[in-house]
C-alpha cells in the first residue's frame, strides 16, 4: 500500500483547496484493476496497477468538487470535422505539468510541485515513480533531452527555443539537479512562465528522450538510422525526427505520452480511437484510477453533419462544430437521441469580429485602414442589436470587442467604444478621413478612384458569421461602402493574412475573455501574427527582425512598450495598470471590430453521461474547451 510523500504544508492545503487531494492527507486505499488491462497484467505483459501509478499520484476527492465518484468503462462517442482535429485528444485530456482547475486557479498536476522565486527562478519537481503510457520512467532526462537536443538543435528548431522562455533576449540557464528536478532560471523575471504550460496547446518543455533517442544522430547507431529515413521517405535524420515527435498533433501512435488516452489508430481514418493511458497519473480517493472512460471514439464528419448526427444520438459529448443557430434542431431531437443540451457561456473576447489588415499589401488600401477614423467609422456602421435579435434571440452582449465582465479588466466603456449604431457619425468621419466622393452607385471611393469595396474574408466555417456579414452588409452600404465576402478555407485564410493579401478577416476575438492579472496581456501587442490586425508586425517580432515589418504606428508602439512594462513589473499593481491601458487603447484605435460576446455555446450531453457541469465556460485558453472541466472525471452511468 502507497503512503503520499511529506510535502510542505502550504503546498497540501493548496491542493486540498484545489480538490485534488482529501484535506487530511491519508494512506491511498487499495487499488482497483482496471478491468479493461486485467488480460494483459494476467499474462503479465502489463505490471499491476500498483506499479504503475506514480508513488504520489494525484489523488482527486470527487465529493470535494462537488461530483459523483464513477467506475471505469465505456466508449465516448465524439465527432470533429478535420483529420488534424484529432489533436483535440491532447486539449481535452488537459493533462499539464501545471494546469487550470476549474476556478481558474493554477495547480499542479503533472508536476509533484513548483516553487517560484521572484518570477526569476522556476524549480520544477516531477513525481517519483511516473512513468510514460509505455511504462519507461518520466524524468528530468526528458526534459534535458528536450532542452539540450531539441530546441537547442539548429536541425531540428532553426529557430531555436520558444519565445515564451525569452527574457530580454535572453535565454534561461536550465539545469536538471537529479532525476525529479528541473530548473530554470532567468535573470529577469518571466511571469508568463506558468501560464504558457498551462494553455490548451502547451509548450511540452519535455521529450519521450527513450523513444526519441532512436531517431537522433547524436544517439541512433548511423546505418540503422539511415535505414529509418530511406524507409520514411523523408529527407535526412531531422526531418524523420520531427514527424514522429508531434505531442501536440498526436497523430504518431507510438510516441508515449502522458496524457489520460492513448491514439490507438494510426494513418487516416475515418475513426479514431483513443483507450486509456495504464500509467496515468490521476486516482480517485476511492483507488480507482482515471480516466473513467476506457474508449474515446472520435469519428471525422463533414461541418455540415455535426448537428444532424448529435440530433440523431450518434454523440455522447459534443461542442465542436456546433453554433448557436443548432439550438432549436437540438432541443427537438433530446428525447429521442438520449441526451441534453446545455448552453454554456462562451469566454472569447467577442463571437465575432472583423479584423482590418493594418498590413495589407495594397499601398493605398493600408492607407484607409490605417486610419482610425475609417476603422471607428466601421464600427459605428454595425447594427448589434439586429444581429444580437436575429442570430442569437437576445442572448448575446452587443458591444465592441474587449474583456468579459469575469475579468477584473472590464470596463463598460470600453465595451461601449465606437459600438453604438450610428450611420450619421460614421458618414462625417469618412468625410473627415477624405472618403468623401462617391461613384453612381453611392459607393465611396478611394484616394486613388477605386470604389471602397471591401473584401471581408472569412474561414467559411461558421454559419452565424456568414449571416451576421450580410446584415453588417446592408449597413455599411448607407455609408457608401461595399462589403464583399469571401469564404475560404481556414488554413488558406491565415496563409493568405499572414502573407498581407487579405484586406480583412473574420475571426474570433481574443481568445481568452476573462484575463487575469497573472494573464500576460502579450496577445493585445503586435507579438504575434495570428492577430489578424498586423501579422507582418507579429512576424517582425516572432523572428527577430528577420521577417515582417516593425511597427510603425505610435498606437503599436505603445502597446510593445506596456507588454513589455508588464513583464518586468514586480506588483499586481504594476501589471493590472498595464493591462487597464493596453485595453483603452485598443477601445480607442478599434484594431478588431467586435460586433457582440457571451453568444451560448450549445454542448450536447449523453443522459448516461455524469459528472458534465451544466453550467460551465466553454474557452480556448485558459480553459481548454472541456479540458479545464476534466474529461477524465466523466463517467457513464451503468
């Protein structure tokens, strides 16, 4: 029987608090054998529960948060739209070294436990006895492994590590002191550090080093390794390295893992399945260890299929693909298919929003969008209300694009700014802005004689938002400006913004609504290309220079002065001022167009299904999506 370790007081009441471990830290009582592993312990290919779970597992008091202890078993039933959505298993799963728990609160998970001085030093301590879904031991050698012969290797990151460990240029002094500790160490601070390893696509500062050895040239014996390449049909050693070493697409169902379910499907399907991790690090205070659920069945449907099949019943848990407008063919179809449908608040900064390329390529197009009086003039010409009523009965929140009230950053002003329909406005600020001729259809036209038709593409992949453009449509044309829509594939789109050859672009807002003030505000300042808004300045600052264009607007200018007033503050008081700032600004200079947030999110529930909260946040980052929420708690009911 397994004792849990001393750990410091401080960090077994934070735990208790977090409801991963009873309050009174007592003996883990005997374990139960997963009845879905019993024929391999019995034939002794698989060593017996005891020995497999780490010498401290997390043990998680179910009747603390407020759910039913479950039993083990069952099949998942899910469905995604893309063949690489499959790396929804690594989101869901929410395994982290530190996590979120459903307070928003970070924890430990992964990791045994952490301690922080002054944002400088992170000491990381893993848990004894942890291993790998494939029972090789989890240690400091892997993240050493990741750290000295992949990020530090120009074969196989050119770049080298990630940004988010880069403190003024600088890189961390990493050292691994024994096999369960691993530290990092900067010499200015980086509050950011805990956070990043927390986020629904994590940074994994770690590697399967036994597996992946076999692929490295440093360790692979030459010819063997050859030998690899030629039969992978890829280039050289590194190009093989880095197409089995995804941990994020997991699409490679022989690299171990550390999450609750395994990708048991390799190559394309059309189902995928993913059984339970016998390694796992999660029990709960009964002995049983998690997941619950033994099989997650994840079947690819075309978009347009995913609500036909959830109304159906052929879904036990469902969010993706779903939008508001499948309310009504889903509430009819619960009786029948055996399930709910819940509504869940959603945590983006806005459900939709148009995003001028301040980048565009165009010499005299980047010209108008740079001015604000055209974006506010934009803004100003979007009927909300009429949106709100017409997609979404109501249940959304007009306004422009900013923090949700979860956040200690809402201001309602901000929420206000360039928000309110007002066509009349909108017309004498592009008169102001020199917009002020027009062809003989009405429509304005540019400095240089073009006709002010603006391209608004979008990834084709929401009808809601295709609906909401053609209302914003009728209104901008009272203003004299011609809305075109372009619908396109997701990855074309990006491609086509990050290269400056889309005018603009529909998205979602921010993807994190409920900031914090531990949350680096990064993400409002040109730091990275995926902001629609300015991806040449994301890419200028992505690589050093090296690609993209400096910001060269003072707006920008200021917001990369605030991120980086952030970063080096050394009070909540400092950082919170930071973050008010940067908000004010974007309410002011309307780089994205918000046009309404707290859209529902309809999540359809199997009845068998327990311990779904029915109430939740349905969040990218932090949050996950229903990582934060634990699948591994969810159980059937037999």
């Amino acid at each position: 029987m397994f004792k849990i370790p001393r750990t410091s007081l401080v960090l077994a009441a934070s735990l208790a608090l977090a409801g991963l471990i009873p309050a009174r830290a007592e003996p883990i009582p005997p374990l139960q054998e997963s009845a879905f592993w019993k024929s391999e312990v019995e034939m002794g290919d698989l060593p017996p529960v005891e020995e497999r779970i780490p010498d401290d597992p997390v043990i998680v008091d179910l009747a603390a948060k407020g759910r039913e202890f479950g039993h083990q078993g069952g099949t998942l039933r899910t469905m995604v739209t893309r063949s690489k959505d499959i790396r929804q298993m690594v989101v869901y799963g929410y395994s982290r070294l530190i996590g979120y728990n459903e307070k928003y609160e970070l924890v430990p998970d992964i990791l045994a436990s952490y301690e922080n001085a002054d944002n400088r030093t992170f000491t990381l301590h893993l848990r004894e006895g942890h291993k790998w879904s494939d029972g090789a031991p989890f240690t400091s050698a892997d993240f050493a492994y990741w750290w000295n012969d992949v990020a530090n290797n120009e074969l196989l990151s050119p770049s080298g590590p990630p940004d988010f460990l880069r403190v003024e240029g600088e890189l961390p002094q990493v050292s691994f002191p024994n096999e369960t500790t691993v530290v990092f160490e900067w010499a200015d601070p980086n509050p950011n550090f805990l956070q990043s390893l927390a986020q629904a696509r994590p940074p994994f500062i770690y590697r399967p080093s036994h597996f992946l050895k076999q692929y490295h040239a440093d360790y692979a014996e030459a010819d063997a390794l050859a030998a690899e390449v030629d039969d992978a049909r890829v280039k050289s050693w590194a190009a093989l390295h880095n197409k089995l070493d995804n941990m994020y697409k997991y699409d490679n169902h022989m690299l171990p893992t550390l999450q609750p379910w395994l990708n048991a499907s390799s190559g394309k399907k059309i189902r995928h399945n993913f059984v339970r991790n016998p390694y796992y690090h999660r029990i709960d205070s009964n002995g049983v260890q998690l997941p619950y659920i033994d099989v997650i069945e994840m079947e690819i449907v075309a978009p347009g299929l995913v609500a036909a099949k959830a109304n159906a019943g052929e879904t036990d848990l469902q969010a993706r693909g779903l939008d508001f407008r499948d309310v009504s063919i889903l509430k009819k179809g619960e009786a029948e298919g055996n399930y709910k449908t819940y509504l869940w608040q959603t945590g983006v900064a806005s459900q939709i929003a148009i995003f001028p390329n301040l980048n565009y390529a165009d010499e005299g197009w980047r010209e108008v969008l740079r001015d604000v009086r055209v974006r506010r003039a934009l803004s100003l010409a979007i009927d909300r209300k009429t949106i709100n009523q017409a997609l979404y009965f109501k249940l959304g929140k007009p306004g422009a694009m900013s923090v949700l009230p979860a956040s200690p950053f809402f201001d309602e002003k901000n929420l206000k700014a360039w928000a309110d329909y007002d066509p009349d406005r909108a017309n004498t600020l592009l008169d102001e802005a020199g917009l002020d001729k027009r062809d003989s259809s009405g429509t304005r036209m540019l400095p240089d004689g073009r006709p002010m038709e603006l391209v608004v593409e979008t990834a084709g992949e929401r009808q809601e938002v295709e609906n909401a453009l053609q209302i914003v449509t009728d209104t901008w044309r009272e203003i004299g400006v011609k809305l075109v829509m372009r619908p396109l594939d997701r990855d074309i789109l990006r491609n086509r913004v990050f290269a400056g050859n889309t005018m603009a672009a529909v998205w979602f807002g921010w993807d994190n609504g409920i900031p914090q003030v531990y949350t680096s505000p990064a993400f409002l300042a040109p730091t990275d290309q995926v902001f629609l808004a300015w991806p040449k300045w994301g890419q200028y600052y992505q690589t050093s220079g090296d690609v993209g264009e400096a910001p060269d607007m003072p707006a920008a200018q200021r917001l990369m002065e605030l991120a980086h007033d952030w970063d080096a503050a050394t009070t909540d008081e400092q950082r919170a001022a930071a973050w008010k700032e940067m908000l004010d600004i974007h309410a002011d200079q309307v780089y994205g167009i918000g046009i309404l947030a707290g859209a529902p999110q309809p999540v359809v529930v199997s009845n068998a299904l327990r311990n779904v909260p029915e109430k939740a946040m349905w969040a990218w980052d932090p949050g996950a999506h229903f990582g934060i929420h634990r699948v591994d708690e969810f159980f059937f009911a037999q």
